[in-house]
C-alpha cells in the first residue's frame, strides 16, 4: 500500500481507530537480537502482571457494555467491523446458518476480536468461537466469560483433542511474533483440515531468516517491553505452498517499522487450500 492509500484509508477509519493507530505508530523496536534469549533479557515480558490487569479492566468495560470492543486494552466506543477479516471469514463460513462457523482463535486474549466481529456475524449464524491463551488469560477467561459460543483454553491440545471437529478458520491476529517458538505450533496448525488459516497484523520483512527484536509499548497504553519476531518472508511462504497452500498477502494500515538496520512491515495473510483458492468471487462475497 503506497504513501496516498494508507493515508486515505487512514482517513476512512473510525476516529477511535484513527487514534489507535496514532498509539500504536509510537511503538519503538530495538535490535536486532541474536536470540529470543538476548532479546527477552533486554525486556520486561509479554507475561507482565500489568499486561493482563490492562487486558481484563478493558474486557470488563465492554462485557459492561460501556465500550464497543476494545484493541491492545485501548477501548472503542462505536462498533466497527474489520472489513479484511470479515471479508475472509466470509469467503470460508459454512452455507447457511445451521451449520456451525468454527474459528480457533490462537491468542485470542479475552475475546478482543469475537466481541468486535459477533455483531457483523448473522444473528442466526451458529457459532464456536475457540481461544487458546496462556494459562492465567484462559482462567481468567472461563471464569468470567465463557459462553455457549466463546470457550477458553490454555493449551491447543485442549481446545483441540475433546473435540476432533476440525475449524473452519484458524485465526492468528497479532500473535505469531510474541511466541517464543512460532514454528512448531504452525506446523500443527497448518495439519489442521481448515478451510482458511488467516494471519494478521504480523511483522515479515525480506531477510532470508527470520529475526528477533524488541518492542516497546507507549505509556499511553500500558508501560511494557518484549521480545518479536520479524518472519522473513520468503520462508513463511515457502512453508506454505509446500504443503500445497496458496497465499493473499494484505498491507495494513500500520505501515513499516526498522529497528536499527533491520526494516519491516506489518501485514495481513490468508491462506487456503489450493482447491479452495479457486473459489469464485461471488463465493467469496457471500453474507455470513
């Protein structure tokens, strides 16, 4: 996306959005690191006690209904569908509304992207919406949120071995990098028999390997530093078509970032099935 579509996207956005993204520019990356062990002892952790009390003050206020739904713990008043992951849960849901829509959302915190996107979904769709989280998110998250539709898991092999049904959408929004090793638990989920794997607001850049670097979150959202990776992303291709997958990739609206010498960009993948990849346009815009 060039320099004037990110602007005028920019300026399509909601203006709670818009703010957000004025946040999450002020992130700062430090490194390169040799390592995730270099990289997590120059920062404070993911698992921050402060992080998860930010997470669950945000989910109290719109399971209270004070806010819509609710980003990186940063709140929003006004419902607002994300018009790319709708449009490819879309083009994957089950016809008609009986047949449940199954989406493992892989560190999906307490429902971040399910309370922003249930209100785009049909009313009569059916729905299993599945989380895997660290162990204190899923506590914290059956306790007070599980519903019928949301369930909280702190493994994958909970959220997948009481239930062999396989999902029709594995979602990794925003996570990949924070996982100290991302590889292996793509390996299980690319096993998975899943129409659709969609990845988004994740870093790749041109290196052929991937690197490690450290981010610093503004005070503004909450005060934290930890380690992420930057895919390459001719490598994160490659693991995919050959296992005879094709891949959409999607600039967003958060642009490039360097640290030190190393330059990237934060992007949106959807990954299908060859045969799925075939599927006509008017397949793909079908309503939920």
């Amino acid at each position: 996306m060039n320099a004037p579509l990110r602007a005028l996207a920019r300026a399509l956005l909601p203006r709670p959005l818009r703010r957000w993204l004025t946040r999450h520019q002020r992130l700062r990356f430090t490194g390169p690191y040799p390592d995730w062990a270099a990289a997590r002892a120059a920062s404070s952790g993911y698992d921050a006690p402060e992080i998860l009390q930010r997470i669950a003050t945000a989910a109290r206020e719109v399971a209270a209904g004070r806010a819509a739904y609710e980003r990186d713990t940063v709140l929003f008043t006004e419902p607002h569908a994300d018009p790319f992951l709708l449009g490819a849960i879309q083009r994957v849901a089950p016809s008609g509304t009986t047949v449940p829509l199954r989406v493992l959302d892989f560190g999906g915190s307490l429902g971040s992207t399910f309370l922003q996107m249930r209100p785009w979904l049909a009313p009569g769709r059916a729905l299993r919406w599945d989380i895997v989280e660290q162990p204190a998110v899923a506590e914290l998250g059956r306790r007070e949120y599980q519903t019928a539709e949301l369930r909280f898991h702190a493994s994958l092999d909970a959220a997948l071995d009481p239930d062999p049904a396989a999902p029709d959408v594995v979602l990794l929004s925003s996570v990949l990098s924070y996982v100290e090793h991302p590889w292996p638990i793509l390996q299980r989920l690319a096993a998975l028999p899943a129409a659709a794997w969609i990845v988004t607001r994740t870093c790749f850049s041109d290196t052929p390997d991937d690197r490690v670097v450290v981010q610093h979150v503004p005070a503004s959202i909450y005060r934290a530093s930890y380690p992420a990776w930057v895919f390459a992303g001719e490598k994160f291709r490659r693991f995919w078509t050959e296992r005879d997958c094709s891949l959409a990739w999607h600039s967003t609206v958060e642009g490039g970032a360097s640290a030190g010498p190393l330059h990237f960009a934060f992007k949106n993948v959807v990954i299908l099935p060859r045969g799925a990849a075939q599927e006509t346009a008017s397949t793909a815009s079908a309503a939920l």
